[in-house]
C-alpha cells in the first residue's frame, strides 16, 4: 500500500493519498483546493491513477479540492449520503463500502461537528475528519453540529474500533500527525468525562470564534458540483426524451455506477454495468462495436455521464448523451426501472 499523509499550513488540514501498489489505483481524501497541482503532480511522481475523491465532511475553513481534482483527472466525488453539497457522484451510507483496487474503506455515519460528517475506517486505521481530532474533538456550534451527537459518534462508534486503530485526523493544531483510539481515550482531555451531559456542557463552552474561511467556504463547498445547465451542454438530455432513445435499435445504455449503488437503487432495464473508473478501458476494447451505436450513459446524479460524455468525444464517438440529473432525475419524472 502506498500511504502519504499531506499537510496544509494555511488551514492546518490533513490530506491523505492511498493506493494500492498492485493496481496504481489512488484515492485521495479531504484535498484542499490550493494544493490540487502538488497533489498531481505527487500521483505523476508514483505513476497512479486517482479514482476517487473523498470529503469527509463540509469544511469551513478551506475550500474543497474536489470539485478541481473531478475536473482535471475525471476521478468519481464521494461523500456521505447526508451531505447537502451537490458536487457529490457518488453518496455512500454508514458502513457502505468504498473500493478502488486492492483498497476498501467502511464508512461510518459520525455526525456532531456537522450533520453530516463521516468517518472512514480502512484496516489499522481510521480517518476521522473532524469528528475526533487528536486530543480534541470537533466543535459543535455551527453547520448543525450538535455535541450529543458528537458523543454518541466518538464514543458508541469511533471508541469501540479496536484500541491499536491509527487515528489520523482532519485537522491538527499543534504538530500532532497521528494517534491511537487507546490514546485518545487515556490521554484525551474532552473524553474524560462520566455522561453525555458532562460532555456537552465542555462543547457548549468552548467559545471559540468562527473559522476564518467559513463565510466563504461552507458557500463555495456547498456549490462545487456540475450543474444541470452544464450537463445540458455536454450532450444532456431530460428523461423523457432518454426514454425515447433508448428504445431504438442501435442504442446502447450503460450504467456508470458501482455494484453497490445498483443494489441500493435498482437499474433501468437493459443496461450494460461499467462502472465509471473502468470507461477507458471498456472504450478501448469495444471501440468497433460502438461506432455505430447511440451511446446513452447514466448514472446517480449525472456527474459522472457528464464525464463519460466528454471521455467519449475524445475517442471520436460522437453519438452519445447522457441522462441530465441520472437516475434520481429519472425517478422524479415517474418512470419506473422496467421503463
């Protein structure tokens, strides 16, 4: 496994890179926008490939990498399924698994910071965001964080991984890079305490004043997505006319999302699965099959079969659309799976 932990001094915000050496597959989570060419050019230095890029949570101290990262290597956005953000592909839920090749991370719902913050647990080790920092916790008092909830991540969730777990947080203050769960139970000052109570009077009372960026990054991070005017412009059609299309003949529809997407939602009827980190290597192989097929890509939101979409053009396939808003859009519209 390769593992690069990365910091930026400005927010004091970890960044972390993993891969799998066998697959040169690369995910990255929590980037910082300022530092998306660094993180480039690392991926070019270790020949990998970044496939997905995670936020742990709505940041209010700097402006997500994410949407940049989307934009120049065509990798898939996730975040937790309660996040209210729209640059998000792909929403997972609490212990869904995320996958890239020769990695795979559980995700666990740890909302009290914000509402809708996860953390990730992958093997030895956990990534907390914000929810639990190294001595300190996250605070409460904005972005709908609530310390009862804070308590009930950390402890009922985050202090009963096994007491080796790395805990690797989103932030750190103080030059700290890396602790344990047996620690921060031991050694950290806001969990020695007897009940939640206790706990949330130490959040009420902390009194600290608002990040810096926060006026600026919670707007920005909230509107980092590919909107339904650009899907448009890349070839986007509405759902009605989708379902028009797809009846003809020498049409193809291929489904973008993961297995475990499909499983949670279901697929339209007919639909070929290839997944979106694989598009390049499905094109390559059925170039001749495709040439002269209406291509119809689909997936969640319609991010990623915007992506598609400008993938294909550069492979000359000029043939194909995508379902503007995806599989959610079409479900809205009323029609069914079997359509």
């Amino acid at each position: 496994m390769i593992f690069r932990q990365l910091f930026d001094k400005v927010s004091s915000t970890y960044t972390y890179l993993i891969a799998s050496a066998r697959g040169r597959e690369a995910l990255i989570i929590d980037p910082v926008l300022e530092n998306v060419d660094q993180y480039i050019e690392l991926l070019n230095q270790l020949d990998l490939k970044l496939v997905k890029v995670i936020d742990t949570h709505i940041h209010a101290d700097h402006i997500s990498g994410i949407a940049e990262l989307r934009d120049k290597t065509n990798c898939v956005t996730v975040m937790g399924d309660k996040t209210p953000a729209d640059v998000v592909a792909m929403r997972v839920s609490d212990e869904e698994n995320i996958k890239i090749d020769g990695i795979d991370l559980k995700a666990i719902y740890t909302p009290g910071h914000t509402a809708e913050s996860f953390s990730f647990l992958m093997g030895d080790r956990v990534f907390t965001g914000d929810a639990l920092l190294i001595r300190g916790t996250g605070r409460t008092d904005f972005q709908n964080g609530d310390p009862k909830d804070s308590y009930n991540s950390i402890f009922n969730k985050l202090l009963k991984l096994p007491e080796e777990t790395l805990v690797y947080p989103g932030h750190d203050y103080k030059g700290e890079t890396v602790s344990t769960i047996i620690e921060e139970k031991k050694f950290n000052p806001r969990l020695q305490v007897q009940s939640v109570d206790e706990y949330v009077e130490i959040m009420n009372n902390l009194n600290l004043p608002d990040p810096k960026m926060m006026d600026v990054a919670v707007p920005s991070n909230l509107k980092l997505g590919i909107d339904f005017n650009r899907q448009k412009v890349n070839n986007g059609i509405e759902p009605e006319e989708f379902n028009r299309i797809k009846k003809d003949p020498s049409a193809i529809l291929i489904d973008l999302r993961e297995q475990n997407e499909i499983d949670k939602e279901g697929m339209i009827k007919n639909s070929e699965i290839v997944p979106f980190p694989s598009m390049y290597e499905y094109l390559d192989k059925y170039k001749d099959k495709l040439k002269d097929k209406k291509i119809l890509f689909y997936c969640a939101h319609g991010h990623r079969s915007t992506l598609a979409v400008q993938i294909s053009k550069s492979y000359n396939f000029t043939n194909c659309c995508h379902l503007i808003g995806g599989l959610e859009n079409w479900k809205k519209e009323g029609l069914g799976l079997s359509e």
